[in-house]
C-alpha cells in the first residue's frame, strides 16, 4: 500500500477530536516507516538499514512533526499530503542531527531516548552512515512525493535545505559548538530552532497560506524548547528525559539556567510561550492551536520532565 | 554576479577544441566556489565555513562533474544550466563523502588531495559537520537554480539521492565496508560507481535524452575507476596521488589486484573501458566523446599515477 493509500485511509474516517491527536500520530510513525522501508530495499547494506531504524524508532515525543500537522490542521490542511510528507522530512532530519550529535567527536551521549544510542548500538562507523543516510532520506522522500504538485516540492525542500545546513540549520548550530566566539542567539536558533521553524514554514506552504507569520511562531516555539531543553538539562534526570543530563556544563555550553536561574528561566519560557500564542496567526483552527500550546506550556513547566524526551 | 551570468559569460565566448576544457575546468571551479559563497554567508559559524572549503578547495581531477559536463557536451548541452548545476552538486556529494570516509571511524586517512584530511586540520567534530552541510547544499544547489523548470530540478534530485543515500548509493557502498558478509558488486557498485552514474544520467536529464543508456555508460565507468583505484592502492606511493596507499590490504577490503594479480586487473580495466566505449549511444559528439575516453585510458594504464588523485 502506498503512501496516498495510508493517508486517504486515514483521512476517509470520522474523528471525535479526543481521537484525532492519537490517530495522527499512529499515522506519523506509518509513514515513518514506510519512508524507511525504501531505505531498506533489497540490495542494500542490512546492518546499516537497520542503524537508520534505530534512529528512527521507537521515537520521542515527535515534537516537529506534530507541531507541523498541528499548524496544517489549524489552517485546515492537516492530512493535506504536502503537510504529511514534510512531517515525515522534518522527523527524519532530526534524528540524523541526534545521531551525529550523539557521536563521540561531540556530545559522547551513550542513551538516547532510553536506549543506547545509535554509535553504542551498531559503532561509531554505522552511526556516522545512518545519519548521513537520514540526511538524503529526507530530501528523497519529499522529490519522489508525485502527489504534489511540482513547486509545492520545491518550496518544501526548499524549507528543509535552509533547516538542515549552513548557514542557519541545524549543521550550522552545531558548528556553532565548535566556535571559542559563540553568538548565542545564532547558536539557538540554527541547533534548535530551524526545524521549528521548517515545522511551521512547511504547514503554511502545505496549507498554501503566507509563511512569514508562521515562521514567527516557528522561532517563539523553538526558543521557547531550547529554554525547556535547558531547564531539563540542569534539574531532570537521565531515567526521566531518556538522556544523559547536565551535559551542557560538562561540555561548557550556553545554557538558560546558567544564564538567568531556575526561576528567570521558567519565566522567560513562560513569556516566550505567551509570545508565540499573541504571535498565532488568523486561521480556522486558531483557538485550538492557543489551547494546545497553553496545554502544552503546562506540561513544559510542571509535568514535562515525566513525559519521553524528544 | 550570479550563477547564469558566469555561465552565459563563458558560454558567449568561441572556443578552440583545445581550450574548451581548460575553460569548462574553470568554470566548474566558479561555479562550486559560489555554492559554497552561500553556506559560508554572514551568521554562521566561520569555523565550518572554512572546514567546507577545504573539503571542496583546492579540488582532485573533479573526474565526475567533469565526466557530466562531457557527457552534457557529447549530447550538445555542456553549457545547459542543468548541467552545469548537476555536476556542481554532484562533485559537492563526492566531497562530503571524502570528508567523512577519511574520518577515523573508517579510513583515519591523514591526508586527501597532498593536504591534511578535514578532521586533521579541523577536527572531527568539525569534519563531521562538514561532510553533513556538504549533502545538503547539493540538494539545496539544485533546488535554488530557478533557471531550470521545476520537473528538471526534481529530476536531477531524484538522481543526486539515488546516488547519495540507501539503498544503493554513496552511504550503502560505505555501509558495506561496515559488513562481515559483502557482495562485492554491491559494494562497489554502490561506493564507487553511484556517483558515475549520476554524472552521465544528470548529464541525459540536461540533455533531455534518453537517461538508460547513458547509466550503462556510467556504469562502465564507475568498474573501471574502481579497479583503477585498486590498482593505485596497490601499486603506487602516497606521494603521486595524494593519500595513503594499501589501505585496502591493511583494512581487509576487497581489491582486484589481491582478486585477479596485476595483470588480470589492468586487462579487465581495458575491457571494461572497451565496454564503456562501445556503450556510448548516438549522439552529436560520439566521436569525441570516444577519443576522450581511450585518451582518459590510456593515463590510466600508463601515467594514471603521476596524474593528481580524484
């Protein structure tokens, strides 16, 4: 069964709205899964197809791709297959970004998401291909997605290629580690904040609605995570967020805590959050989407370090 | 200046048979020192900026964009933007796969190219970053070039995946170096000949001919390259070709010499090169395209060594 089979099954059904967040997301991993399955073609090296599913499963919280059918579903093209396809992208060039990040030459993380990670697993070696594999994965599944329209491809990789490289993408962010002369803000916003901004970009482009407003919420979101990622960083747990913790002072890197204190912290999520809600765009589903996002901020402040790391 | 004004700068001029490469060389040189202008642009790390740089500069033989580019010119397209885009793209993959097949999780090369391997002159960290950024400006080379229709650029995409990612391309053939069971065609085919094929099948989507024939050509190539570069491993010094030899015998990696002695493997280099010629479908620039091939040929049975490796 194809991808547009998957999806049109999917979408042909009746949703209650409690069962909508579990149904996408069911269908998220399928497609994930899917797209991976063509990596795994008969032919193939197996050790490092099966590095790459690794990477890939089972997941985190699948924070980018949801935030990118979030956004869709708020604009009324949430199973648009555009909005699908880029979900899927977006996902797999993130866990590429976690696979390098985790090798030893930088963070040396053994766990990621509660199993070893994927240099621990297969070898530094397979690690290194798996992410690389990701990488061109990412691209490959949204050039061969027929279902859409020529340009509507073209804007989407256009997307996940400012995302993922130099000079703002996810690489770029993590060069920034590398640097004695760090530019803080530069630093976030390219390790973490591109791909919530690809999120968003890619649903406006899916949904065909002016990006820039979404982008705007993009980067609340992303600085807002980082904050997030850095408050877990110095008071969770490795059991609890999957992950080894206190690895940005081991490492000597920028970290909000450090910065402003666990309580300046919180509250700069918190304006952060309240920020990217003001900064929502009008839109059919825009009352949800700031219910969402309020919920969600809930978690982040008091129960978030219970829930699977991303 | 952009891209198409370069292009339509050179092309305006009128060439002697013999300048047309040294020109055309030229050119391809621009042409990548501008992709890389982009991912070095201002607010990103300086660091991996210059890391990338000299993973592309100063360049080898540039045997695959150069191959595209003769292909393109046998079929009266040397100068089409979509070529010229292709074998930019496809000698940045060739790169980044150079950058991170040197790291120390696989060959730990300390040279490439007479100069010290990326992650010797800027370390691993930043090697890996490199070859990552490099994967995804290809991809991004080809999706900016809005002098191309949409469907071509998709098209070269498509080809530039197949032969970066899994199953078969740049990433698998590596992958199999990782296995204790490998199909030696596959490995090769993969490692060294997917990027061949990308040359000549961009070249035919330039062209807008008939792409199959032309695979088969790359094919061809590609055995040969390899069986060459066996050869070189065996038989030459790091001093004529610019990295450490006998690192297929020190790392238990398959080589045609160690399979069919010397003289074995410089017999079946010719047949294969033989094949490839016989191979090469009807065109405007056959003959050319012939004469330049038994040329190439002949250097690799004879002052292949003292030529600057690839």
């Amino acid at each position: 069964m194809c991808l547009y089979c998957i999806t049109q099954n999917v979408t042909s059904k009746h949703y209650t709205s409690s069962e909508t967040p579990v149904n996408s997301a069911a269908l998220l991993e399928r497609l994930l899964s899917r797209a991976l399955r063509s990596a795994a073609a008969e032919g193939g090296p197996p050790s490092l197809a099966a590095a790459i599913r690794h990477a890939v499963f089972p997941g985190g919280a699948r924070m980018r791709p949801r935030l990118c059918l979030a956004v869709a579903r708020a604009c009324a093209a949430e199973y648009a297959p555009a909005a699908m396809v880029a979900a899927v992208a977006i996902e797999l060039l993130h866990c590429a970004s976690l696979v390098h990040d985790d090798l030893p030459c930088f963070d040396n993380a053994s766990t990621r998401r509660g199993r070893p990670a994927v240099h621990r697993a297969y070898g530094e070696n397979l690690a290194l291909l798996a992410g690389d594999a990701l990488i061109v994965l990412a691209f490959q599944t949204v050039v061969l997605d027929e279902r859409l329209e020529a340009e509507q491809r073209l804007k989407l990789l256009q997307v996940l290629a400012a995302a993922a490289g130099m000079p703002h993408g996810i690489a770029a962010g993590q060069g920034w580690e590398c640097e004695s002369d760090v530019v803080l803000a530069d630093y976030q916003k390219s390790k973490t904040g591109s791909l919530f901004v690809a999120a968003t970009a890619a649903a406006a482009i899916a949904a065909q609605v002016e990006c820039a407003p979404w982008r705007k919420v993009g980067e609340y979101i992303g600085e807002a995570y980082q904050v997030a990622d850095d408050i877990c960083d110095v008071s969770s747990s490795p059991q609890l967020i999957g992950k080894p913790t206190g690895r940005d002072a081991a490492l000597g890197r920028p970290n909000a805590v450090a910065q402003l204190g666990m309580d300046g912290a919180q509250r700069h999520l918190q304006q952060l959050v309240d920020a990217c809600i003001a900064a929502i765009p009008c839109c059919p589903g825009r009352d949800e989407l700031r219910a969402q996002f309020e919920f969600a901020t809930q978690q982040l402040l008091t129960s978030r370090l219970a829930r699977p790391a991303a």
